[in-house]
C-alpha cells in the first residue's frame, strides 16, 4: 500500500502529540511514546504513520466503519452534492435528505419522520425532548420521567449521560439531568437475582416495578439499546422484548430505541430491534448510517409521535422548537444514501449474519481452550466475550488483563476492543465488530491473534 507521500510521518506525530487532546485517552503516556496516527484505509484495514498495516476488527474503534476503508463511490456522491448544494438550515428541505429519509422509513415499517443531526449524543438528546416537550403539551407536564437501563449508554453530554447506566462514564461529571431513572440490567449472566427460571421476564418486570415506585403518570419513556454495546455487549434475553412492549403499552409509556450502534445492519438487520419484534415509537441511530464517511444522525418517530407536534397552529409554542445546525449538511444524507446502496448491493445483512455465526463459533472453540473467557454473547458482526478469573465464581478478570489482550493483538496488527470505563469492576469485555464485509480469512485471521494473545497473556 502507497501511502500519501504528502506529508512528513514525524512532524505529524509531533504536532498530533503537541497540540491534540485525543478522546478517552490519559495523555501522560505520550510524554514518553508515540500517539498512533491513522493515515490511510482500505477495505478492512488501516495503515498509520510508521506505516505499519493493522486489520481492523472494530471498524474504526468504535463499530462505525460499517462498510469498510476506502469507498470512492461515498466520496464521489459527497463531492458531488456539495458542489451542487452544500448545506441550508434544516427549517427547509434539501434533496439528499428527503431522499434518504423516504428509504430509510421503507426499511423501517411503523416509522415516518427523520430529523436530522450529527451525532449519536444529540439525536438521543432529540428524542429526550420530545418527550418532554410531549410531557408537557399531553399531560400537563407530569410524565416528564425517562427511563433507561444499568449498563447501558446514550452519550457524551451532561443528558444523555445522565441518562445512561454507566457509572465510570458518568463519574466526576455531576450534577446530572434531573428526571432520569435506572432499571435493572438484563445480563443472565450476572444475575441479580440468583437462578431464576425466566430470566428475561424477571428482568422485564423489574422494569414495571421501577415504573409502580416512580408512578406510571409521571413517566414519558423507556430508552434502550437493543443489544448493549460499551457496557458488555448484552443481548436480552428470551421473553424481554415482549414484556417490555406489553409494559409500555400498559403504561402509556414511549419506547426509545437506541440503535447508535446496532443500526444499519451490524446485527444482521438493519435494525437491531426488528429481530425482536418490537414496535418502538422513537428510533435514534448515527454511527453506521454513513459508515463514518460524513457526520450524520437521525431521530425517527411515528407519525403518531409527530402529530403531537402540530395539533394547534395558533399555539406559537405547539411545534417542535430544536435546530441542529448541522443537521442541514447535505455531505450526511448523500453518504448515506451511497452507503446504503453498498449494503443492498453486496448483500452485506446476509454476509453479517453468515459470518457473525462463523465469529461465534470460533470464540466457542478459543472458550473450550482458555478457561478465562466466561461468556460468549452478541448477534451478527457484534460480539464480545467476558474474561473471568474463575468460571465457577465468574470474578471477574481485571481489566489489566483486557488491556494486554488488546495490546498484544494491536502488536501484532490486530485492532481490537473492550469495555472501558464503563462499568466498576466488569471492564473486563473484549468487544469484535469488523466492517460487514469481513471475510472468514479476516475472521480467522482476528481470532488467530485473539488465541496467540490469550496464550501469553495467561501462560
Ligand atoms: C448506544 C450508543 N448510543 C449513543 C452513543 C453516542 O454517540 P456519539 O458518540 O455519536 O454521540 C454511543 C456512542 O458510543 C452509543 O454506543
């Protein structure tokens, strides 16, 4: 691979290591080495400044890169809309975007309406608002409440944080966002309750117990991740999703789809709740929708959801009040239109699913070998595996241990994941999401540094 002769590969380093603050990262490491600097990307693979080739099993760290390095047709169509029209305020329409938005709502039956914007954070922000704002029109501002689960996560800002259920990502970032509230994670694997013999539903109905504690009057909305990401990778068990669809219609209550991660085929759908049958009221998704090629993300409500917010003209205050700047950006829809065709093209849901089983089957194989992996568990080409000292006790590995699994495999060109300041104690998840495209010889080629690693790491 050439890579781009037009620039100076230690001048970058050391501007990067002067005057950038990098995301999640503790910079009193870089006083003594290297930042690592991505330079180039193809298919399943990236290159840094050293010019070192690393296969990237996370799809640019943190499962975005949904289509693979390198797409000249994503670019082509961004270039070519921005010549055209590059942005104007989201108040008035643009054609990528009512486009877009008219095929996105075909993959998603029940759904209508798509405001944009830019990120994961701000679209879950959206949907916080409107049931506020919903909260207050319908019911005289009493079900202002939001629910959301322990472990999982909707964001960076001080209320979407406020909002999610882990502690470490939370911690020293106080006071939060009054009106949230916690229920209980849904991980069998580390049951609250003991044994019990419907694990799914015992979980579920945690959440109705939380809901006849708080008043079911005064709650708007339940929020969750279809499968939880950062906070280990948690597939709910069998009988959840029924419960909870049963429970916020019982209740009145608003569910709110986070599917920032699992949107746009990771799981093998394009959307992580259509595996479970559920109707949400209010989907949000950013990541994977242009696969990183632009900043994009969307908001989707029912059309019931968006009647709410025009049932009185006169009313200078009935329409929903919000503008995202950048939610006007024409580079996002018209990357995304490109990235969906990618996906339609190629097959890319079926070839998830064929090589997430492939994935899984293969970490089954590295658990027979190594007594440290306690738990297998995720869906599609989104998979992690817990590290436990101890399969009877299930202590968890420390997360030192996480850490040289990473590292090993990242010397060995290998970029792989895990938990990490996420949940005290259980940052002990090796996380794998490669692009959609991932082959079984990348797959095997992962799980071959995954099985070197583990082998020195617990020799
Ligand atoms: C499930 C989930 N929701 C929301 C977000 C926030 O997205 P963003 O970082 O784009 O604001 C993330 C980010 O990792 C996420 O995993």
């Amino acid at each position: 691979m050439t890579l781009n002769p037009d620039f100076d590969a230690l001048e970058v380093i050391s501007q990067d290591r002067k005057h950038v603050w990098h995301h999640l990262t503790q910079h009193k490491a870089h006083e003594k080495s290297d930042p690592l600097v991505i330079v180039k990307g193809d298919g399943m693979r990236v290159w840094d400044a050293t010019g070192k080739e690393h296969l990237d099993a996370v799809s640019g760290a943190v499962w975005t890169v949904n289509v693979g390095y390198g797409r000249t047709e994503i670019a082509d169509a961004v270039r070519d809309q921005l010549v055209e029209m590059n942005y104007f305020a989201q108040a008035v329409g643009n054609v990528p975007a009512a486009k877009f938005a008219a095929r996105l709502v075909e993959k998603m039956p029940g759904m209508s309406r798509v405001y944009f914007s830019n990120s994961g954070s701000e679209a879950n922000e959206k949907g916080f608002k409107i049931v506020r704002q919903i909260a207050q029109r319908k019911y005289g501002g009493e079900k202002y409440k939001i629910l959301f689960r322990e472990r999982d996560y909707h964001g960076t800002t001080i209320t979407t944080l406020s909002a999610s259920g882990q502690e470490e990502r939370k911690g020293q970032y106080g006071p939060f966002t009054p009106g949230f509230v916690e229920v209980p994670h849904c991980l069998e694997y580390r049951s609250q309750w003991g044994e019990v013999d419907d694990y799914g539903l015992r979980a579920a109905n945690e959440i109705e117990r939380v809901i006849l504690e708080e008043g079911p009057e005064t709650i708007g909305a339940l929020c969750l991740e279809p499968i939880t990401a950062g906070g280990g990778v948690i597939e709910p068990p069998a009988g959840y999703w029924e419960r909870v669809q049963e429970i916020c219609q019982q209740y009145n209550i608003l569910l709110h789809i986070d599917e920032v991660v699992c949107g746009v085929g990771r799981t093998g759908k394009w959307f992580g709740y259509q595996h479970y049958g559920i109707k949400p009221d209010i989907v949000t998704m950013a990541k994977g929708v242009a696969s990183g090629y632009a900043a994009i993300s969307c908001t989707v409500t029912t059309e019931a959801v968006f009647n709410d917010f025009k049932d009185d003209p006169n009313d200078p205050m009935s329409y929903f009040r919000d503008i995202s700047t950048f939610g006007g950006c024409t580079a996002g829809p018209a990357a995304a239109m490109a990235n969906m065709d990618i996906i339609e093209r190629e097959n890319l849901l079926e070839n998830v699913t064929v090589q997430g089983e492939y994935l899984k089957g293969r970490l089954h194989e590295l658990m027979a070998k190594y007594a440290i992996i306690g738990d297998v568990r995720g869906k599609g080409l989104f998979v992690g595996f817990e590290l436990v000292l101890d399969r009877e006790t299930k202590e968890p590995a420390p997360e030192s241990m996480a850490v040289a699994i990473a590292a090993h495999c990242m010397k060995n060109g290998v970029i792989i994941g895990r938990t990490n300041r996420s949940i005290p104690g259980l940052n002990n998840t090796i996380c794998l999401s490669p692009a959609l495209i991932a082959t079984q010889e990348d797959i095997d080629a992962i799980v071959s540094a995954i099985d070197n690693a583990l082998a020195d790491v617990t020799a």
